[in-house]
C-alpha cells in the first residue's frame, strides 16, 4: 500500500472502519515496511528540509570556528593534535580552547595530595629522608626496605666476664695480657699507634673502664680507648687523654654511652720509663 496523506476529521463526522484503516492501520502498515519499500519523501533527497525543518547531518551543515565547533566527532577527529599534558576547556562562547593542564607537586612537608595533575617523579626526589638507612629493618615503605636496626634493644650490658671472655689481638706487646684478669703480667706498647684489641662477642652498650698500671711507668705516656661504631663500621675515639700510671688501679671513670662490639687500647705518646707504655689490666664495661 501506498503512503496516504493525513485524513484531517471534522466535528461530528462519523468515523468509519474504511476511514480508520486508509488513515491510520494503512499509514502505520507502510511506516513499518511491511507492504514494501519506503519511499524517501523527494524533499529530503533535494533540499535536506522537510516541511520547513532541516534534517540534513550536523558535520554536512558545520561551519569552522562557528559557534557550533564542540562536536563530538570533531573532536575526536581534532584528538590527535592536541598538545601533549593539555586539555580542551570550553571559553565564555562554549568554544573549546586548548589550555595547559594545571600542574601540581608534591611537597615534603606534609602528606597532601591535592586532586590534579603531577610530573613524573620520584618520591624520594621530593624528599630525600625517603630511603633505606632511614627506615626500620625489614619495613617496606613506597618500595624502599628499611636497613636501619634499633640497636638499643638488642645490645647487651657489657659484663666484666664478658669482657675478659676473648684473648686480645694487636700490634702492642702481649696483648693477651690486657684483659687475662692478671695484674702480674703487662702489655707494652714501645711505638705511637700500637694497640690492643678486645672484641665483646656480642653488641653490647659500655660506659664505664679503668686500668691498672705498671711499676716501671713514669706516668707521662698517654693511652686513648677506641670503640667500633657500628652504625659507620669505622673506628671511633671514645676516651682520649689517659695518662699511663704505677702498679695500681685507677677509679672506675664513666664516659659517654656507646653502643659497639670491640675496643682497642692505642698508644698515642709513649712512657720515658723504660722506653715503653705498659698496662697491668684494661676492664671496660657498662
């Protein structure tokens, strides 16, 4: 069946079977295909415009830099030229213009992280107090593995008996003798730098030493003792200045807490006695 055109009723006019089926079943019958092919009103092939309205496509009508230029294949289509870390951002004539995105930083100073967008970095860029000798052994934090290990709750209080427990070893004269619990026997050092070295065998936290002398002594040769730092794995001085002196114990003198694993007793001026520092017993303990 053909399209026929829109019946337009009348008041009081009666409405029939014949009239019901030519305007409306006959009209929805075609709309639907079913009793043929749709024929394209001629109007719309011609002129894009169908009782006055245009219904040709948006992009056939468009006009560059109109104020119809957001649309959305347009824009897909521009993508590709958009500057790299820019963006499309509507102007006050709803145009797109292309703006540089705001750029954000993070800040070491507290722990913010504002909404937006961010250079690539590091962490440990922006703060430099991010990294392993600053973290707790075995804590991961952003993929850094602390090394740091709290020494003051695995070091033991250095003993006596621990102190006495290995033979010493050193470049000084009988080093043996230094911690053999024998005031009968000597180290001597007859060179500047010689020196006697006891290892406690475990870490251990010291603070207190004495020593006895020697009866050949003039009491004009100076000692330092030594620790092991072991945080640096170095040498470090921890007190300077002891005087050697005669067959007899000094007082028990407290220094500084350290923590370590060893100490070395160094000549650092040499007794005129007998051409040599010499020292009955070194104890050094917490």
């Amino acid at each position: 069946m053909a399209w026929t055109a829109p019946r337009t009723w009348v008041t009081s006019e009666v409405v029939t079977a014949a009239n019901m089926n030519s305007a409306v079943r006959d009209n929805l019958r075609y709309l639907k295909g079913l009793d043929g092919a749709i024929t394209i009103e001629d109007d719309i092939v011609t002129s894009n415009n169908v009782d006055g309205v245009d219904v040709s496509s948006h992009e056939s009508r468009h006009i560059s830099g109109g104020a119809d230029d957001i649309d959305s294949a347009l824009a897909i289509a521009a993508m590709p030229n958009l500057t790299d870390g820019n963006v499309w951002k509507g102007n006050v004539s709803n145009r797109p213009t292309e703006v540089a995105f705001p750029t954000r930083t993070l800040s070491a100073a507290n722990e913010t992280v504002q909404e937006g967008y961010y250079a690539a970095t590091t962490l440990s860029a922006v703060d430099a107090d991010l990294a392993v000798g600053n973290i707790k052994k075995d804590i991961v934090i952003f993929g850094f593995t602390g090394t740091v290990v709290d020494l003051a709750t695995i070091a033991a209080e250095a003993s006596l008996a621990m102190f006495q427990t290995f033979g010493p070893a050193g470049t000084m004269i009988s080093p043996s003798n230094l911690n053999d619990n024998d005031t009968g026997s000597s180290a001597a050092a007859d060179a500047i730098n010689e020196y006697g070295e006891v290892a406690f065998g475990d870490v251990v936290t010291i603070k207190r030493w004495r020593q006895y002398g020697w009866v050949t002594n003039n009491n004009d040769g100076v000692w330092k003792i030594q620790y092991w730092n072991v945080e640096t794995d170095a040498w470090a001085d921890w007190v300077t200045g002891i005087a050697t002196r005669g067959a007899s114990w000094s007082g028990l003198s407290t220094e500084s807490e350290v923590i370590t694993t060893k100490i070395r007793l160094v000549a650092t001026t040499i007794d005129t006695g007998a051409g040599d520092s010499r020292i009955g017993q070194l104890e050094v303990i917490f």
